[in-house]
C-alpha cells in the first residue's frame, strides 16, 4: 500500500510541477521575467504558495528547471548507435530536430532574448544547463567514432558545430523571426538526411563509408 500512495503522490507532484513550468513560460512571455512573482505563478498555474516554493525555491530554480525540460528527451538515456555514423547521427540530427521543432524551445529563446540586457543569467542558465549538454553528447559522439577510426575528426567542436547548425539554421531560426514559419515533417526528415550526409562526406573515414547506409529519401547524385 505504501509504494502505491508513494507512486501516487509523485504522480501528482510531477503533475503540479508541469503546471507551475507551463504558467511561468507563459507569464515571462506576457509580462517578462522580472515583473513576475512567484505568487502569480502560483495563482495562473493554480497551486498553492507553498506548493510552489516546496519545488522551486527562486524564480532562478524555475528558470532553470525550464531550461531543463525544455531541452530533455524521452530517449536521452539511450545513445545513438555506434560504429555506424550514418545512423548514429541520423539518429542524433532527429532527435535536434525534435527539440527544436517544440514550442517551448522557441518560447525559451523569446524570453532569453528579451530579458537579456537586464538578466544576463538566464542567457548563461539557457547555455549551461541546455545548449551545452546537448552539444557535448553531441562532440562525445564524434570523438567516440573518431576513436573508433569510423570518422577523422581532428576538430570535433567544429564538427558538432557545422551538424546542429545545418540543422538548426533551417529547422529552428527562422521561427524566431517569421511569423506562421512551418517546416513540413518530410522536410524535417530531408534537413536531417543531407547534414548527415554532408558530414559524412566530409569525415568518413572510408570515402565509401555513407553508401551501404545511405539515409531514406537522399538519392545518390547523377555523375
């Protein structure tokens, strides 16, 4: 009986906890960072003071645990396959595309953006509890493969730098800047396949490495 109340009683915080991230992006957005109070998370997002503060002590924490979840992934503790590049960073360049396709992600970006002169600290949350972790899983993958003689990547920063941004530059940028901008799934899917390729055309340790594993939907050039 007690691990059925113990499960329930998590259920229930996790649920309270996703309401409280929910009212502040919002209210960040509406009113900004510094003319929101906790309080008034409280209120929009329907828990108790106490509730509130019990999870997230400052509105720092709340932040943070924003930028958390906003960059968190179902499948993060499974990692992209090794000895393939092709499907490790298929597998990778799908699941940025994920994250960046959500719209708390660009709600996140809005707030850092706007609230940067005032509150450099959130721009500093946003990179080291989001941006960075997800491009050191990404850079610890390319030097694993390099290990592995699967790719020569002398540089991978830059490496892992030229995959996201391809990806990104299409995916995620523009929707910060163009109103009603929408990337169809099967564009998604084409955005991915040929940074991958690229990368690996670049990369690949065997000039032929791409070929047997060649993603879905990018044909081989005409010679």
């Amino acid at each position: 009986m007690s691990r059925v109340v113990t499960t329930y009683h998590q259920r229930v915080a996790q649920e309270k906890r996703a309401l409280i991230v929910t009212a502040a992006t919002a209210l960040f957005l509406e009113l900004g960072y510094d003319r929101t109070s906790l309080a008034r998370i409280a209120e929009r997002s329907g828990v108790s003071r106490a509730t509130l503060f019990k999870q997230f002590p400052t509105k720092a924490a709340l932040f943070d645990a924003i930028v958390t979840e906003s960059w968190s992934t179902a499948d993060e503790e499974d990692p992209p396959p090794a000895g393939n590049v092709v499907d490790g960073l298929s597998a990778i360049g799908r699941r940025y595309a994920e994250l960046l396709s959500r719209p708390q992600m660009t709600d996140l970006f809005r707030i850092v953006i706007a609230e940067l002169p005032r509150f450099p600290e959130l721009a500093n949350a946003q990179f080291s509890h989001g941006k960075m972790p997800y491009f050191e899983s990404v850079r610890g993958y390319l030097l694993a493969e390099h290990e592995a003689g699967t790719v020569r990547v002398e540089d991978v920063d830059l490496a892992a730098t030229q995959f996201l941004g391809m990806i990104s530059n299409y995916v995620f940028w523009p929707t910060l800047l163009v109103p009603g901008w929408e990337v169809s799934a099967e564009r998604v899917a084409q955005v991915v396949d040929e940074a991958v390729c690229t990368i690996v055309a670049r990369y690949a340790a065997s000039p032929t490495a791409n070929e047997p594993h060649r993603p879905k939907g990018v044909r081989e050039a005409s010679p």
